[in-house]
C-alpha cells in the first residue's frame, strides 16, 4: 500500500521552478502566465456562452452516448 502524499508537497515543486526559471530569466513572466494558463490562447476570453447547444434531435442522440460511459 502506498503512503499518503501531503498535496501541498506536490504543489510547491512547479512552483519552486518556476520561481527558479523566473529567476535566471529563462523565461519571463507572460511565457510562464502563458503555460500555466488553464485556455492557452493569444486571445483574452471576454464572454463565456453557457447557452444550451444543438437541437433536442442531437441532443437525443448524445445524451444516451454519455449516460452509457
């Protein structure tokens, strides 16, 4: 069996070189907001469209697809 792991451990490793790549000026700090960045796109996002998508004959057709995995 494994042990546990403290997650806050695990956290401070990328951020430690990142502070380390930062530092030496490997890389500035757009590039590192640019990788770490969860959307990775030149554009800023300024509106989220939460709409509902397709028509319900695709719907009827996705919804038992996604029920079944």
């Amino acid at each position: 069996m494994s042990d546990t792991v403290d997650i806050r451990l695990i956290e401070r490793r990328p951020r430690a070189e990142d502070t380390r790549r930062l530092a030496t000026g490997e890389i500035t700090p757009a590039q590192l907001q640019q990788e770490n960045a969860i959307v990775q796109s030149a554009a800023d996002i300024l509106r989220v469209d939460f709409s509902p998508k397709g028509t319900p004959e695709q719907w009827a057709r996705i919804i038992p697809d996604l029920e079944r995995d």
